[in-house]
C-alpha cells in the first residue's frame, strides 16, 4: 500500500513563488519514479514534472525554467519549487506514482495564483 500526502500549496500573487511537497509511505519510495501532475478547471489533468531514483528530472514545457522537482529519499519525500507563478498556473497540484502496475495519488492540493 502506498499513500501519497500533497502540502504546500495556497494563494500567491503572480510572479510569486511556492514550494509543494508530496511525503510517500511505504519502503517502495526510493526505487520510484515520482511525477508531478495538475489539473485546471475544465481541463485534462497534464504532466508537471517527473523525477526519476537518481533524482533526473522532465519538464512539461509549460513550466520549464519557472519549476524545479527535487528528491529526499531519506524523507520519503518529493518537492516541487514553482517560481514566477502566472494565473495559468493555477490547478490542482497531485503527486503520482507507480508502483506494482497500479498508479497511486495523492488528494491534491489547490494552488491559486491570483492579484
């Protein structure tokens, strides 16, 4: 059983930064592959970001140069640094894995970039 646990998230005026965090249970974390997804109003859910075991990272070119996902293995514990957030940045914000042929998710946490 994995369990996935968002935070971080809030109200943040544009050009404005947050850290999101996403703490896993479970002995599997450090052998996974993380991703970051978000999903808007009325919109599919997209690809943010994924980390790999060794802490290589993808990008959704939507967000590349603005986020940066980061690791600590010893935490259980994957980041997502948002900077230069804009109003189209806002969603839901879920963590994701998969691990054993099923995909787990957090419950998401609400990031809403607004003046």
């Amino acid at each position: 059983q994995v369990q996935l646990v968002e935070s971080g998230g809030g109200l943040v005026q544009p050009g404005g930064s947050l850290r999101l965090s996403c703490a896993a249970s479970g002995s599997m974390f450090s052998m996974n592959d993380m991703d970051w997804y978000r999903q808007a109003p009325g919109k599919q859910r997209e690809l943010v970001a994924s980390i790999g075991r060794y802490g290589h990272t993808n990008y959704g070119d939507y967000v590349k140069g603005r986020f940066t996902a980061s690791r600590d293995n010893a935490k259980s514990t994957v980041y997502l640094q948002m900077n230069s957030l804009t109003p189209e940045d806002t969603a839901v914000y879920y963590c994701h894995t998969r691990y054993r042929s099923y995909d787990y998710w957090g419950q998401g946490t609400q990031v809403t970039v607004s003046s």
